[in-house]
C-alpha cells in the first residue's frame, strides 16, 4: 500500500505541476514563479502531506536531463563566442558569491555557524537557476546575447558551485581539505568532466549517424545525460560539465547526424520533458516551507528573519557588484578585447545583474548536506529563504524592468528576417538549381509534378521576404499567410473525411494512422514556415 500511495502522490504532484502551469501559460505568466507560489500556499493548507525532495534524485535524474535540453537548445557556436562573459559568470562570479557570503554570515552570525560551514551556504546559494530568467527574456524580446550569456551561465555554473560545495562541505565535517588538494578537485572535476562529455558526444553521434531509426535515435538521446553524469561521477569528475559539454556538441551535430523524423520527435519528447520537470521542480520549491520551518527552534524569529534578509542582500548586490568590472574591466585592460568586441550597453548589464534567481539545484544541495555538518538546519533555511526571496523578488520585477529599461531586441529581429530571406533565396536557388540537373538526366517526369515542386519553392522563398515587409499592400494577411490559412482548412477537410470513414469501418485505424502523420507533417512544415 505504501508503494501505491507513493505512487499515486507523485502523480498528483506531477498532475498539479501540468495544471499549474498550463493556467500560467494560458494567462501569459511566468510558470516557474506561479509554481513556486503554488507551492508556498499548498505547503500551508492544513492536512497537505509534507512533500521532501530528495537530493539524490533531484541531482542525478531531474538534473541532467534539464541540463542535456538546455544544451542541446543552445547554440554551440553562440557559447564559444561569449565564452569570456559566460566564464566569468559561472565561475568567476559563483566563487566570489561563495567565499563574500560565507565570510558575511560567518561574521554576523557568529558560534552557531563555523567558517567553512558559511561557505559552504555560499557555495549552496551561489549559482543562479536561468530557467525562469531566460523563459522571460525570450517572451518578452531580450536580445538574444543577452539570453544566451543568461543560458550558458546556468549551464556551467552548477559545476562550479557543486564542486566548491564539495571542498567546503569536506572541511565543515573535518576531512581535512586544504587549498593545495581543494585546487586539485576544481582541476580534476572540470577536465575529467569535459573529458567525458566529449567522449559522450563522440558515441552518441557515431550511433546517431548509424542508425537512421527515429524511436532507437530518441531512445539514445533520452539515455545520453544519464549515462554521461553517471560516468563522469564514478571517476569523481563533474556530472554536470559532463552532460553540458555532451548536450552542446550532440546539438551542434544533430542537423547533419539525425534523420527529420528523429528531429521531429526530439523536439515534442524534449519539450514535454522540460515542462513537466521544470513544473513539477518549482512546485516542489514552494512546497518545503513547512519542513525548513519546523527544525529552527534553537534560534529565536527576530535572529532568522534578520539572517534571511541578509543572506538575500548579499546574494542580490554581491551579483551586481561583480557583473560590471567584470563586464568592461577587460575593455579596459585588454586591446584585442577592445578590437574584437562591442562595449555592451549599460542597460544589458544591469539586465544580467538583476537576472540571478536561484533554483532547485541550490534547495537540494541544501538537503543533501550529511546529518552531521553543523547548523544544517539553519543552512538549510537560509538556502530556502534566498532561493524563494530571488524567485519572487527578482522573478515578478525583471519583466518590468526589462520593459522600463527598452532591453529589447526589435533590430535584431530584423537582421534575423532579413539575413533568413537571404539564406532561403540561395537555398531555393540551390533546390531549383537541382531539380533542374535532375530533370535533365530524367524526362518522365509529369509536368505538372514539376509545376507543384517549383510552386512549392517559391512559396517557401516568399515567406520570408514578407516577414520582412509586415503588411502587404492588399491588406494585413500576405498571400503566404492567406495560403497557409486555406490550406489548413483544406487538410483539416480532409482529415475529417479520413476519420468518418474510419468510424464507418471502410478503412482500418492503420490507415488513418499513415494518411494523418502525412498530413500533420505537412501542416507542421507550414508552422515552421
């Protein structure tokens, strides 16, 4: 019965996590931020069961995926190229956040917390979670440097911040580490994780390229960041580099390694994963309340409050005292960054400083520490209050800031359309040129198949050339709109008529299969239009 309950209470977790955010979506807001409230009222309804998360499992099943789905939605060439800011950020910043807020709450709070336990509340506290600051971005229009400065920061800093918390964690307990050895974890975790990555990459690429199945592919692609983050643990490198590095290079190959079928299905498989992991990760926040309040007795409400508080400021300016000298100080010191690079405007910066929300990641590090590193519980508090206070703090104002400050990215745009259209007329010009050699060698083809496959070109080339034009003189619908309009309606007739005669029993459930994946295909390549 225990197993059954078990059961059926992570399904009703993960069933309010879909609702939850299904009505954030239906209402424009931000998911992660109304899950986490979620969550903070459902921890106080009385009779709710108290709700734990495990650390074991958030680290080694929630986590790589979400990182895995990250990379591989992340451009590799983009990573390389704002690498310098990226590396500044996931560890630059993160060990400065470590060591200014473990020194602070060493400080203030005195006895009741040790200097190398401070840390490692630093080391919790330390990397931000970007899921819910690169959601808003892209909704509201940041740049796209900006998000994925935001998105290739959380990719690394968890290594980063795991590591350290690792090394800090070891001398809070008396382990006994030193600076020398502590160097030596940060070196053999980091090259040991890249190591694994890139030989993670290497096999599932060369398998991907082989198999040309689209359910053995996907298959393969759903076990990579387990397998990666397993083996980079056992040889006690970083899990999380591991599965970055595997999920950036993976991605980068997919175009020419994957068949269409296979990149079809990934993108609806992924996309589903990180819905439900990311709802159900947020409720899941919200819903601990109750367990870190229950184990502070020792120390009296005016004590944790005022910690709470301070642990949140220094977490919040210690990021915005970091993100401008390390954003224009290399302008200053350095000629070729001078040469090679724009100055970033003051706004973006201001934009990445305030973008610093915590998640999951740092609640359960939090859970993971052993039961007999000191003042646990109240590094378990601070944990929660800075995660929970960021999450709404920072969460319900970035939009606003982000609008006030016009950190928009409306050129852009353009350039994208236009640099699009360019690209779709060369590779029409390519197509046609093509079917023109292929015609030459092959005289039986139908004219009329030929008119249909040079129509089609044209339509996909004229697309873009109106997205860059708005409104066509005839009206606000272009003629590719108006075409994608009568056409759905003209497959959705179809469809109908497909499924009466299955329900008449004149054709078999097989057949309405092929004919509607035929036809879903072909309206999911006039989306993608």
């Amino acid at each position: 019965m225990h197993g059954l309950a078990g059961a059926l209470g992570v399904l009703g977790l993960v069933a309010a996590a879909a609702v939850v955010a299904g009505v954030a979506r239906r209402l424009g807001w931000s998911a992660p931020l109304l899950a986490v409230c979620a969550g903070l009222i459902g921890s106080v309804i009385p009779g709710m069961p108290m709700v734990r998360i495990e650390p074991d499992i958030v680290l080694s099943l929630i986590l790589p995926p979400l990182l895995f789905s990250a990379a591989l939605d992340s451009s590799f060439l983009n990573f390389r190229r704002n690498l310098r800011p990226i590396g500044l950020l996931s560890v630059g910043l993160v060990l400065f956040t470590a060591l200014t807020l473990g020194w602070i709450m060493y400080a203030v709070v005195g006895s009741d917390l040790s200097l190398a336990a401070a840390i490692a509340l630093g080391a919790i506290i330390a990397p931000p979670d970007a899921v819910a600051a690169t959601a808003i971005g892209r909704r509201i229009g940041l740049p796209r440097k900006l998000v994925v400065i935001l998105a290739g920061e959380s990719l690394v800093n968890d290594a980063t911040a795991l590591t350290a918390y690792k090394v800090a964690v070891a001398a809070a307990v008396g382990s006994g580490f030193s600076f020398v050895s502590a160097t030596g974890v940060f070196v053999v975790a980091a090259a040991g994780g890249v190591v694994v990555g890139l030989a993670g990459a290497y096999v599932v690429n060369w398998v991907i390229c082989r198999l040309r199945d689209s359910v053995l592919e996907n298959t393969l692609m759903l076990l990579a960041p387990f397998v990666v983050f397993a083996a980079a643990e056992e040889i006690h490198a970083s899990g999380v580099l591991a599965v970055v590095v595997a999920g950036l290079l993976i991605g980068h190959k997919l175009p020419r390694a994957a068949t269409y079928a296979s990149r079809l299905e990934a993108d609806a498989v992924w996309r589903m994963i990180d819905f439900l992991l990311e709802s159900v990760v947020f409720l899941l926040i919200g819903l601990q309340l109750r367990g870190v309040l229950e184990r502070l007795q020792e120390w009296s409400v005016g004590q944790l409050i005022g910690w709470a508080l301070l642990a949140l400021a220094v977490t919040i300016v210690t990021r915005l005292l970091w993100v401008f000298p390390a954003t224009y100080l290399p302008f200053t010191l350095f000629r070729r960054v001078r040469e090679r690079n724009a100055r970033p405007p003051r706004r973006g910066v201001v934009i990445i400083g305030w973008a610093g929300m915590r998640g999951v990641v740092s609640i359960a590090a939090a859970y993971a520490l052993p039961p007999e590193f000191p003042a646990r519980d109240l590094v378990t508090y601070l944990t929660f209050c800075v995660v929970i206070g960021t999450l709404v703090l920072q969460g319900f104002t970035l939009p606003t800031l982000i609008r006030r400050l016009g950190v928009v990215a409306e050129q852009e745009r353009r350039s994208d359309d236009l640099a699009e259209a360019g690209a779709q007329q060369r590779a029409i010009s390519a197509a046609l040129g093509r079917l023109e050699e292929l015609l030459d060698g092959d005289g039986e083809v139908p004219e009329e198949i030929v008119t249909r496959l040079r129509d089609r070109a044209e339509v996909r080339s004229l697309a873009a050339w109106e997205r860059l034009g708005g409104e066509s003189a005839a009206g606000p619908e272009t003629p590719t709109a108006a075409y994608r309009r009568l056409r759905r309606e003209m497959l959705q007739a179809e469809r109908d008529v497909f499924v009466r005669l299955r329900d008449e029993g004149r054709i078999d459930d097989e057949v309405l299969r092929r004919v509607q994946l035929e036809l879903d295909l072909e309206e999911a390549m006039m989306a993608r239009e």
